[in-house]
C-alpha cells in the first residue's frame, strides 16, 4: 500500500505526538480505513516531510507519532505568480490544481469584464476557501511540501496595479513574442490569464499601461484553462525545472 501524504496545518518536529486535523482524519479513519501502526508521510509547508506511524484510530480522533523529519525541496526556481479571471463551473479549480502540480507559488482568482462568473462576497470567499483546499489537496498528491497561496479575488486593473519587479506577461493571440524569444534568465514572473470570452481592448490598453508584455502561445485559440497550463508549462521547460 502506498503511504499516504497528509497536510497539517500547524508546525510539526520530531517526537511529537499529535492529533490529526478533522478534514484528515475522517480520510485516513473513514476514507482509508488506516488502523494503528500504519505509516503515514506528514507536512506542514515548511518544505519538510515527516514519517509518522498511526498510534490511535477511533470516532472523535486519529493521533500519529511523528518518528524522522527531513527537508524535501520540490519547489521550482521560477516563482510564478499565476492572476487567472475567474471562469465557471470546475475549470477554476482544474486550473488551481494542475497549474499547482506543475509548480505554481500564487493564484490570485480575479474579476475581469467579461468574467462569467458572478457572485456576492460571501459566496467568494467560500469559493476561495474551497481553492485553498483544493491546493492544499494538490500538494499531497504532487508531493510539493509548500502550499500556494490563494489569494482573496480581486478585480483585474487592481491587480494588474500592484508592484511588482518580476516580468510581467499577458496572452495575446496578436502578439509579436512568444515565450521562446523572451531573454534569460528570469526567476519570477507575473501571468495573467484573461476570462473565456478574452479581455475587452480596454483592459489589454491597461496591462500594458502597467508594464505587460504581451506573448503568442501558438496560432491556434485556446480555452482559458488550456490557455494557463499551456503558458505555465512552457515557461517551467524554459525558466524552472521542467524538461
């Protein structure tokens, strides 16, 4: 059987003796069915992994006695900070997944003119609290042991607005770069992924006034999700630690 990764939100070290947080352990009590001396591999994003035996299995809790800790660096030397307009049904938290798998730092969820979603701040902020968990998910599976922040959402010109000294780059299907041609090296980039129906020629006049190079991910018109893990892919190959 293979060992299960399970996040812990509060700072681990070795010997403690700990009770695991309920989301975890109603998946390794109910989900799993682990009993007492299983094993299980914890973190708690401080870029370590601790081995834990299971030491009590029972209605209210699952407790883990924490045996060895060592650092487990899978992070990325790109720091990619992914803005991605807010697009319906599953495709957000598809992209929030996979563009974690392939190594992202932060998604800011954002409000866009033509975002096809709308909803009031209450409901947003479930939604983001649901992303949040859905990171934290993506992370035990892809064996990352930092969690990416999810950001609050906010509206794009905001966003689009805050400093930032990294390179900041827009998809543009009339671009004259492509990711290709831009120079190396670059350690830290700003991606904005514009909603299904594209950014109005306003908000693309607006990047641009805060510093955006446009770039052409090919010649064919891609789905917003698409559109993300394809340019999030291509410049880890290029930038960080895919190939």
């Amino acid at each position: 059987m293979r060992i299960p990764r399970i996040y812990h939100p509060q700072p681990l070290s070795v010997p403690d003796n700990i009770a695991l947080s309920d989301d975890a352990a109603n998946h390794v009590g109910r989900v799993l069915r682990m009993q007492p001396g299983n094993k299980v591999l914890l973190f708690d994003g401080s870029n370590q992994v601790f081995s834990a035996e299971i030491t009590l299995v029972d209605k209210k809790q699952v407790r883990v006695q924490i045996a060895d800790q060592q650092v487990d660096d899978r992070e990325s030397p790109l720091n990619l900070h992914l803005g991605q307009v807010i697009s319906r049904g599953e495709k957000m938290e598809f992209t929030i997944q996979k563009s974690i798998e392939l190594g992202v730092n932060i998604i800011t969820p954002l409000v866009s003119e033509r975002c096809g979603v709308k909803l009031d701040r209450e409901r947003l902020e479930k939604k983001v609290q649901q992303w949040q968990k859905i990171a934290i998910a993506a992370c035990e599976q892809c064996g990352r042991n930092q969690i990416p922040l999810i950001r609050p959402a906010i509206r794009l010109e905001e966003w689009c607005a805050e400093p930032d000294e990294g390179l900041k780059l827009n998809l543009h299907p009339r671009a004259s770069q492509s990711i290709n041609t831009l120079s190396m090296p670059i350690k830290d980039i700003r991606l904005l992924i514009g909603p299904e129906g594209g950014l109005s020629q306003e908000e693309i006049d607006m990047t641009a006034r805060h510093g955006f190079t446009d770039i052409l991910l090919g010649p064919r018109v891609l789905r917003t999700e698409t559109a993300a893990l394809t340019a999030i892919a291509a410049l880890q190959i290029r930038f960080g630690d895919l190939g």
